[in-house]
C-alpha cells in the first residue's frame, strides 16, 4: 500500500553531506588527511577532563553551557551572555536557518563555501543562492548584488573552506555596512584560530559594534574535539536570545562541555598546535609549488592544492591513497581540479610531499 507521507518542500532536494574518507585498500597504513582533524590531538589536560566526566553519567549536563560560556569569553574577551554552544557549530548554523529563514526566503552563501549551508537552507524552506567567487576568494560586491528582499541570511566563512583563503577586514566591515537591514550576515570562524593576522580577531569585534553580525566557532578543528560536537556563537543579544529559545534543552554533552572548556583555557597547547600548523603548512605549500602544484596562500590547516585537470587530480589522489594517504576531493565544492589537503604531522606531511613530487616527475 502506498503512503501520502511525505516531507517538507525543500528536504528531498538535498544530496546528503558526505564527509572525508578514513579507509582505503591496499595500505598497511593509514593517515586521514579529508577532514581538516588537528592529527596533533587535544589538550592532554582535555582528555584527562573528559576522563573524568565519565564517573557521572547519570545526570543530564548543564542546559545553559554556563562554565564553557565563561570560560569562552574569559579566553577571547566576549560577553558570556552573548554567547550559546551547540553540538558542534553545524547546529547554531542550522539553528539559523530555521529561526530566521523558511518558505519565500533566499540565504546567500559563495560557490566554494561549506556544503552544508545549502543543506541547512533547503531543509529550513529556503532557497540557497549560490554566488560566484574571484579566483577562489569571497566576492563582496558580488555577494551584496545577491541581496533581494526575500534574503534573510549570508553565509560567509573568512577563511574559507574548501579554498583557505582570506580576504582583509575591510572587506567584511563593508559587507556588513552594505546589508540591508533584514538582512543577517553569519561569519563561519571554524578556521579562525589558524590566522596568524595582525589584529584578526575572528570578527567578534565586528558582532560587539553591530546588530546584523553573529559568528561562530568549533572545537572541532584546532582543538581537536571532533568527536565530541560542540562550537559556540557570538552575537546580538537578540540573536542569542531567538538560538536559545529554539536550541534543544540539553544539545551539549557533559563531555564536551568539560573538555571543551578546559581545551579553551589551556592557550599554550592550543598555541603550540597554530604554530606547528604554520610551519608545515608552508612547507608543504613550498614542496608542491616546486613539483608544480599551485595553491592560494592558505589560513587554516589545510591547502587546497590544484592540478592542470580533473584527471591528474584524481590520479594523485590515487598515488597518495597507494601510500595511505586519504585526502578530500573536492569536485562537489566545484574545484574539480584539486584536492584539499589537511596539514598533518611532520612524517604525514613530509610522506604527502614525497608522493606528489614522485607523481608529477613521473607525468
């Protein structure tokens, strides 16, 4: 017998999220080099955090996030009351999507930008608008000639992702003059830790000055807590006031909440993992240049390394995973001609260099 169930308009125009690959055949040996996961690992004094936690586990935890809040704002100079975590930063971006868009609306985000905001957008009702990128970089003028009155959000993540690129403060500041004023712009931060520019502050003085500004931040990339889903957001008391009312009561896990808090305080861990970032993801960036294998200069912890083709992409790619090495192809972000390379340890990414001079030398 055939139902009359059906969903809600948008959701079953949706091409599920895939993530990085962790397996590969025909390796004794594998480094997962897709998902931007910081291969250093949390703090240790995170892990013994979370170790701890585990002797209650009965009791739901803390609805109002209200250590990992201030610790938050201890740590970057915000207002804990202007902030709300979620399970992982995917959460406050979807919650977004339903607080503030539905049917007849349009959220804006770039060709090169994190899939799920398309996906966010369609399952929310609302139609997402795709605008062009200059060579892999935010267009501002570009994006505000997408605004209509039926937008309602604009995505922007600076640095981005798949690319890593930046584009100077400036640029944001006047894209967020520019907006109208039903308009709100969500700057994704995930990357924000890995920018080493003077005066980035991840745009939170930019939330701090303006009503139509939020940003959001994971503990999923520098800290190194990807299992464990938590991010944050910091934004007008209003927008915080709307996520709060349709979060779920219980989003975070006491796990995350302890050991996303101590993992935020403990700086000089969090420190040491940048650094060590820079220094590999420079060299790397250099070895490929010299096999000739371009990229934009890159502020995450990741390159997005780009071939003459889509076929010598993909033949790298299968050299690296013949090493062990798995890598993101990013034909779906429409960069069919790369692959997006998280930065590893100095022997992962020291192997990732070897592999990719021998196949370009052997072309």
């Amino acid at each position: 017998m055939a139902h009359q169930i059906s969903a809600q308009p948008g959701i079953m125009s949706v091409t599920p999220y895939v993530g990085g690959e962790g397996k590969t055949h025909g390796a004794n040996h594998v480094t997962k080099l897709s998902s931007n996961e910081n291969l250093l690992g949390p703090s240790p004094r995170a892990v013994e955090a979370y170790r701890e936690i585990s002797g209650n586990l009965a009791t739901y935890p803390d609805g109002g996030h209200t250590a990992l809040r201030q610790a938050i704002a201890d740590v970057h100079g915000l207002h804990a009351d202007r902030i709300i975590c979620g399970a992982g930063s995917d959460e406050i971006l979807s919650l977004l999507c339903q607080a503030y868009a539905g049917q007849g609306t349009e959220i804006v985000h770039t060709e090169h930008g994190f899939a799920m905001y398309a996906i966010y957008a369609k399952v929310a009702g609302s139609t997402p608008v795709v605008v062009k990128e200059d060579t892999r970089h935010t267009d501002v003028d570009a994006l505000l000639a997408a605004v209509t009155d039926r937008t309602r959000l604009m995505f922007v993540a600076n640095p981005n992702n798949p690319t890593g690129t930046l584009i100077p403060d400036a640029e944001i500041e006047r894209l967020a003059d520019s907006l109208p004023p039903h308009v709100l712009l969500v700057m994704d931060g995930a990357y924000a830790e890995f920018v080493r520019e003077p005066g980035y502050d991840g745009y939170a003085s930019l939330v701090k000055q303006r009503e139509n500004v939020v940003m959001t931040r994971t503990f999923s990339k520098v800290y190194g807590l990807g299992a464990l889903r938590v991010g944050w957001a910091f934004g007008p008391e209003h927008v915080i006031d709307v996520l709060g009312r349709v979060r779920g009561p219980f989003n975070v896990t006491s796990a995350a909440l302890a050991a996303a808090e101590v993992a935020v305080r403990d700086t000089e861990w969090t420190e040491h993992c940048v650094i060590q970032n820079e220094v590999w993801r420079e060299w790397l960036a250099r070895q490929l240049a010299r096999a000739g294998i371009p990229s934009d200069p890159s502020h995450g912890n990741f390159i997005c390394a780009r071939f003459p083709d889509a076929a010598t992409a993909h033949a790298a790619d299968e050299a690296l995973r013949k090493r062990g090495l798995i890598v993101r192809d990013v034909q779906g972000y429409n960069l069919p001609g790369c692959l997006r390379i998280t930065i590893g340890d100095e022997t992962a990414t020291r192997a990732v260099a070897d592999t990719l001079t021998q196949f370009m030398a052997s072309r």
